[in-house]
C-alpha cells in the first residue's frame, strides 16, 4: 500500500483535485494549512513556501492507494508545475505503508 501526499498552496486546490481525478486517485483527504518560510536561511526557488511572507495559507491532500505504478500523478503534477509563472509549486510524495488495518 501507497500513500501519496500533495502540498501546495491554497490556490491550487481545484488544480489537485483535477490532477488527483485524472491520475485514477478518486478517494483522497485535504486540509487547509499553515505553511511557514524560515526567511533566516537564504531563499530558494526550491523552497516549499518562496515568497517574502512567513506564512501561507496552504493545502494538503493525502491518499491511500494500492497502485505500484506512480507516474501518471508525478507527470501531471511535474506538466502542471512547468507551466506556473509563480514560485510557489505543488510537491508530491509517496510514502510505502509497511503495515495497516
């Protein structure tokens, strides 16, 4: 088993759920959250939350899945992130559940 975690801000929402949708991932779970910037290391274009605020209103979706195959969702999320003029990207993630009930 997978579990696929997605962070972004808050104004990709509608963006996700139309990726999550199109990569055969219909069942999913998001929350608003906090995104907090460490501005005392130097800034980034890697960083998750770039910007000169502290803080950002931002998403995160997460997913179990039985899927091996991860792909589609890293090329949508990676076509979608090269087409942002913003600094601010969406980042996903896929963990390996060892155990669950």
């Amino acid at each position: 088993m997978k579990l696929i975690v997605i962070t972004a801000v808050k104004e990709f929402e509608k963006d996700i759920k139309r990726i999550l949708k199109n990569s055969d991932i219909p069942n999913f779970s998001y929350q608003n959250i906090i995104g907090y910037r460490n501005t005392s290391k130097e800034a980034s274009l890697d960083d998750w939350f770039p910007g000169e605020r502290h803080e950002n209103n931002s998403i995160m979706f997460y997913a179990f899945f039985k899927k091996e195959d991860t792909e589609e969702l890293f090329s949508r999320v990676k076509a979608f992130n090269d087409k942002q003029e913003s600094l601010s990207k969406v980042h996903v993630a896929v963990l390996n559940v060892e155990k669950s009930n």
